[in-house]
C-alpha cells in the first residue's frame, strides 16, 4: 500500500501571557502542529529583556512538545519604509531586536510587514525597505534567524499587496538565507488574487510560483475575509464564515506543494481558546484522507 502524504501542519498564533512556555501549553490544548507568538508586545516599541530562566523554561518545554515550528510575528508598529526618518531608525533597532530576541529562543523565522510608504510612492518606499532590510541583517550577522516577508492586503500604502513587491526586495537584497515569505489568504484575497475556484486558485499559486517562487514560502497564514474581494481591507473572519469560504480553504490545505508549510489561523479570538479549536477542526474537515 502506497504510504499516505502528511497532513499539512495546522496551529494557530497563541499568546504568552505568563510565560512563553504557556503559548506551547496554549497551543497543546488546542491541537495545534504548529504555532505563532509573539515575544514582546506588538504595539509598543518598548520590550521587556529577555530573562535567562524565562529562555530556559521556554527551551526546555520546547525540546517535549510535538509542535514545530514555533515562530515569531513581529511588533505592528516597525516600518522600515516610513516617511519619518526617525520611524525608520527605530524600526530598523527594534527589528534587530526581534531577530535578536527569537535566536534566543531558537525561533526560525519572524515575520514581517514589509511596510507603508506613505506618500513617497511604491518605488521609493520599496528602496527605502530594502536599503533598512540590509541594515537590519548587517546588524545580525551572527545570526540565523530568518525575516519572513508578509503578504498584505495593500491597504492605504502597504508594500506587499503584488508578489511583485516580495520579489522585489529578494532581488535588492540577495540574502536567500535571511530572506523568506509568509503568505496571508486574507490578504492576498483582498489585494485582488482569487482563491475561491479551483482554475482560480491554480492560477493564483502558480503566479506566486512564478513571481517570487514557492520555495521561499515558509509560512502561511489561513484567515478568511470579512470583506469582499479585492477591497484591500485586511479584516479576519473564521475559517468558511467570510467571503472566502470553505472552497478556497479546502484548495490549499490539499495542494501537495504545500504539505511542509507551517499553516497558522490569526482569526477572531476569545479569552479561551474554543474559536481556535472550531477553526483547527473545520480546516481538518476540508483534508482529503
């Protein structure tokens, strides 16, 4: 009998109140194969030093669990392309100390918002996301962590609504082993990549392929939308209840390519951890066996 293809990796962004290890704790409850945090507040500029028991702790609960990845999102609040110049210096520090920070907790990648040009226009602000992006890996040179380019929903001045945005910035600054992608289903539907039929979604992955490349893909984040295609308005629905549907789900959970990519959920949330697991189980539901 032909051995069955893996399943893809699902899980969720979890918090860490209480302690990094909580968020393994958090994910473990929920069943998640993988999982998303956050290592310091993500809308302030102002972080917390990394304790050594606090990495310890988080290390050593990290070696006993099955989830893997664990990986970071960085703060909101860095743009690397800002039309402020002092923005931009400090979001240049404060990037550095997010990669910074996940080495020391043996995290693979963070990822990032490419950033919003304002009025300065795509071209400039891609220059300027480049040239700090440089700046950012210059000031980790001992490090291995890996920044992970976000796809965006193009609101206001975004980079990152086109693949062309990602694949720009890999080609200014030829860095494959610091440089990825996380690619966002919210997102890139709202920017205008259609999702929802099958031929569509073909064309749309095969796009992704062909422009920045699959084999820089290293996350994605499966989040339906709240909000009508293509109206670049980044707002998260549960798995099957926004405009996306379950169709446009069940083509990326089952496409093969796609099997090794850590898949986490960054849909609405209470205080438990419920909305998680319905969402876990509805895109489980959608597998083929």
């Amino acid at each position: 009998m032909a051995r069955r293809p893996s399943l893809p990796k699902f899980g969720a962004h979890m918090s860490v109140t209480g302690g990094f290890d909580k968020a393994i704790d958090r994910g473990e409850d929920c069943g998640c194969d993988t999982v998303q945090i956050f290592t310091k507040s993500n809308r302030q500029w102002k972080a917390a030093p990394l304790e050594g028991a606090d990495i310890d702790t988080f290390l050593e609960r990290k070696d006993k669990t099955r989830i893997t990845p664990i990986f970071a999102h960085a703060a909101y609040l860095i743009n690397l392309c800002s039309e402020s110049v002092p923005t931009r210096r400090q979001s240049v520090k404060a990037m550095i100390d997010e990669l910074q920070r996940a080495a020391r907790l043996e995290l693979p990648f963070v990822v990032l918002h490419p950033g919003s040009h304002g009025s300065q226009g795509a071209k400039r602000g891609l220059q300027l996301a480049a040239d700090n992006l440089r700046r950012v890996f210059d000031g980790t040179s001992d490090c291995a962590v890996r920044i992970a380019l976000e796809t965006t929903a193009g609101q206001g001045t975004a980079l990152g609504a086109r693949f062309e945005d990602l694949a720009e910035l890999h080609e200014r600054i030829d860095a494959e082993e610091r440089l990825c992608v996380c690619l966002d289903s919210c997102h890139i539907f709202a920017a205008g990549y259609e999702l929802r039929d099958e031929k569509s979604y073909k064309a749309t992955i095969k796009e992704f392929d062909r422009v920045v490349g699959l084999h820089r893909l290293h996350a994605i984040h499966l989040n339906d939308s709240k909000k009508p295609f293509a109206e670049h308005k980044d707002r998260h629905e549960h798995i099957g209840q926004g405009q996306i549907g379950c169709d446009g789900f069940r083509f990326i959970v089952n496409d093969r390519r796609l099997r090794k990519i850590p898949m986490v959920l960054e849909t609405p949330k209470g205080d438990d951890n419920a909305d998680d697991k319905m969402n876990l189980k509805t895109l489980r539901g959608l597998v083929k066996r």
